[in-house]
C-alpha cells in the first residue's frame, strides 16, 4: 500500500473534498495547493499523478489529529521522516478514536508491504 492509497482510503473514509483535504493539512501548519491534492489522489498510471512523500502523509496525519482532537498548548508534534505500516495503522487508529485494533473498513487491513514515495 502506498502513501497515496493511504491518502485516498482516508479521503473517502471520511467524506472529504479537496478543500477540506487542504484544510487539514493547515491544521498541521502545512501548505499545499489543490493541484497538489488533486495529483496526490489520481490513479499511479495518470499522467499528472504524484507521489505523496513520507513526510507528507505524516503531515495530513498530524493535521487529521489537530481537525479531531484540537491543538495541544506544547509543541506541536514533528512530522515523521518515514512511515512503516504500524505507524501509519497506529495513527489513523488514533484519529478516528478506535480502540481494539478496530480500523474503519474502508482502510482495509490488508497485508502488504508499504512502498516509500
């Protein structure tokens, strides 16, 4: 599963359209542009399709949690350099507040190896 399929499964997960994608990203003091989004999400074999970085994931990742949580008064977290399955299953658990190792079906625990973009 790559980033960009992580992306799309929360984008739909939670009903989100490209300004709320770019809303989120806000949250986590990130700014990114609708075309940026919008090549985030195409198909791998699009023309105008991008890669979605480590870094970036991690970013929307922080931004979902600030959208659902709110803000802390200390320091907001770093973004993480790179994502394995485990910190990426861990955090999305945590933005929908699941407990039990219950993940919204639409994210699919599927066995596969996360691909770096």
């Amino acid at each position: 599963m790559t980033n960009n399929d992580v992306l799309r499964r929360l984008r739909y997960t939670f009903d989100f359209d490209d300004l709320k994608m770019m809303a989120v990203f806000a949250a986590a003091d990130s700014r990114v542009t609708r075309p940026q989004v919008s090549h985030w999400l195409k198909r791998d074999d699009d023309p105008e399709f991008d890669a979605c970085s480590d870094h970036q994931l991690a970013i929307f990742l922080n931004g979902l949690i600030n959208e659902r949580r709110g803000t802390k008064a200390s320091e907001p977290p770093e973004p993480e350099q790179s994502l394995n399955n485990n910190i990426i299953f861990k955090e999305a658990q945590d933005r929908v507040g699941s407990k039990g190792g219950r993940y919204p079906a639409s994210l699919g625990r599927q066995r596969c190896s996360h691909q770096q973009a």
